[in-house]
C-alpha cells in the first residue's frame, strides 16, 4: 500500500476520523470490550486533538485510520486510539502506523512507549508481543467489566 500516507490530523479531519473510530472499535465491543473511542464524535476527537499529537492514515484522500501519541513523561510516550477502519482490517494499516507512533516517539527523544489493552481479548495483547511489548503491569478499570494491562516497549537505549 504504497500510497498510504500517515499525518498529524487536523481539526477538519474530525469528523472522518471519528466516524473511523466508531468503525474500528464495534468489533471491541462485539468481543465484550466496549471502548469510549467506539462512540467517538467529531467533538471528541477535536478533544483529542487539544490534548495530545494525533496522526492519521490517508489513502486516496480518505482517512482509513489513526493512533493517538501523548507524552506522559520525559522519557515515555503513551500510543492510544489505534484504529483502522473495519473496511481496511488485514492490509497493514495498523503495522504501519504502529511503525510510525514507534518512530516517532524516538524522533522526539523518547525510550519508552506504552499501551494499554484488554488482557483477556483475544488477539490483541498477543499482537503487541509479536510487536516487542512486553506486559508491565495490571491497569484496574473502575468504569468497565474489564480490566487491561499496561504493556510497553523500549525503543531506544
């Protein structure tokens, strides 16, 4: 998919981006795991947008996905909001932008990037490991049935 093109978002970006949150994140609730970014509006986003760099996957000048970066400390950038369309799944779009967050993050001197996800759903934690991340500790959600995990990954020394 020569032609993708991941870049920081804007804020005439969000309602696309949106409507490619409430796409990505209704299998998550299928599975049992419902997530804020499943009922994601354009306000949202803009929100989103305020507090933290948010980067979009464009092909064909339409906005098939996105990930959310938000420094959390000196030395660490926390990667939320990955999404691909539900139409786009299984072409690498997802690899890709966590190829961009990873660059990115050590582009801006970080070591360290982090995540959090559903330990018990069934793919994801196992693609995060595939990827270099490695389970740091439990993350107690009091809104939810479920809990996650925090997992993250070293990306420079």
């Amino acid at each position: 998919m020569a032609d993708l093109v991941i870049r920081e978002a804007t804020e005439r970006d969000a309602s696309a981006l949106a409507a490619v949150y409430r796409s990505a994140y209704s299998e998550n609730q299928r599975l049992g795991f419902p997530a804020k970014a499943g009922s994601a509006t354009a306000g949202t986003v803009e929100k989103w947008l305020r507090d933290a760099r948010v980067f979009v996957a464009e092909f064909n000048n339409d906005i098939i996905g996105g990930v959310r970066l938000e420094q959390t400390d000196e030395d660490r950038v926390k990667l939320s909001r990955l999404a691909v369309h539900e139409d786009w799944k299984g072409n690498g779009i997802g690899s890709r932008l966590l190829d961009f967050a990873e660059m990115t993050a050590r582009e801006w001197g970080h070591s360290t990037i982090w995540l959090t996800t559903p330990e018990e759903h069934p793919y994801l934690p196992d693609l995060y490991r595939k990827r270099g991340f490695e389970k740091a500790s439990p993350y107690p959600l009091e809104d939810r049935d479920y809990d996650e995990i925090v997992m993250e990954k070293r990306i420079r020394d």
